[in-house]
C-alpha cells in the first residue's frame, strides 16, 4: 500500500461539547469507521481502549493518510477530535461530519491547520 | 489504568524539515517511546506501519494521556509529529524535544494548540 500521490496535508482539531454519550468504545470505533470512509481515506489499523466503566475511550485510526483519534472524556461531555488527512482529494470535513452525526455534540469548536510546506515539486 | 485527574489538554503539531533518516521503523518506535518517557506520559499501545522500502512510516503512540504520532516523507525529508497530552504535568515540549534528537531535522516549525475549554470543576 502506497501513501498519496501528492502531499497535501490537512491537520483539522475539533472539540466536542455536550456530547451525551463518550464512554461507549463501540460507538467510538463506528465513528472513526464511518469518518474515514466518508473522507476516502483507508483504514490500515484501528486500535482502541476503554478506561473503564463509565470513563473515557481512546482510539486512533492509522490511514494511509495519516490519522484520525478521538478521546473522550465523559464527565464532562468532552471529546477532543483530530483528524489528519494528506492528499487534496481527501477531505477533513466530511469526517469531522461523520463524527458529529456519531458523536452528537451541542457544540463544536474547529481548526484547520495545514501541514508541512514542503516546495518540491508534487511526487510522482 | 485511569486517565489523569485533572484536565489541561495540549496539542503541538510540529513540521520537522529536512530529516537525515524517515524510512526506519525502528528509529520511528525508538523515538515515540523516548518521547513519551521523555514527557513523563504512560504508553498504552504503539502501532507502526512501513509503506515500503524507502518511502515513508507512521507510527502512533496510544497514551492514558492521549496520544503521539509521526508521519515521515522520506522523499521530502520531512515528518509530521503531532504530542496530544492532557494533565498539567506532562510536558510536550520534552516529547518533541527527544523525538528531534531522534529524527535531526535540520528546520522546524511548532504550533501549541489547547485542546478543550471545560469551565467544569477540575475532576477529583
């Protein structure tokens, strides 16, 4: 498996207010699972864990791209969302919107930040 | 294994520019666990992948403080790191520090990012 053709990287931070439910780490992995197929972004490992009963989940997604993650913190309704995608046809967007639909926050806060400024030319 | 007491979450996504060495995996686990020791964070899972001879590797550090990850373009000489730690003791800096000892990049480029605004008491 190859990465992309072309480095384009986008590094989107979203925070997740109000959330109600962040301590199911099934839920968790159907987010991260429905975020990268909504981005076309390939799955090579998806790895989580449960900090017990009621706590928060970790889980990461290692992409082709890069990554997404998601960690949660139940007791304050908070989940802390990044999402890192190279390669112009892939977009951050539509899996912070998978994970929101997921997730179900009552707030959010986002920033996109691109990566890398690397000026040779596209790699071939 | 439970998460830290008490939130104060951290995100610093740092551009490393030309890197001597990016298609080694060994080095790649040698510098996420040395970050994390390094920062004072506790490992729960390290996962890598190499996408072949010469090109690139990723590898991501699942923490109970959240997580590290590295994306190399061994063709460009540059990795992506990004160190997501929450609990004010833990520093990303001595991560990123450790992991440039590691990598060598000749250029850097960082950018702190706090990650969640909880008005909620601090959790006991």
């Amino acid at each position: 498996m190859k990465p992309p053709m072309t480095y384009d990287g986008r590094h989107l931070l979203a925070d997740l207010y109000d959330c109600p439910v962040l301590d199911d780490v099934a839920l968790v992995e159907t987010a991260l699972r429905d975020a990268a197929e909504q981005a076309g972004a390939t799955v090579i490992g998806l790895h989580l864990h449960h900090f017990g009963e009621g706590q928060g989940v970790t889980g990461v997604a290692l992409l082709a791209e890069s990554h997404m993650s998601i960690h949660s913190w139940p007791e304050h309704g908070y989940a802390a969302v990044d999402i890192f995608l190279c390669g112009a046809r892939h977009d951050p967007d539509a899996a912070l919107q998978a994970l929101v639909r997921h997730l179900a926050p009552a707030r959010i806060s986002r920033n996109m930040i691109r990566r890398g400024d690397l000026s040779g030319p596209p790699i071939e």
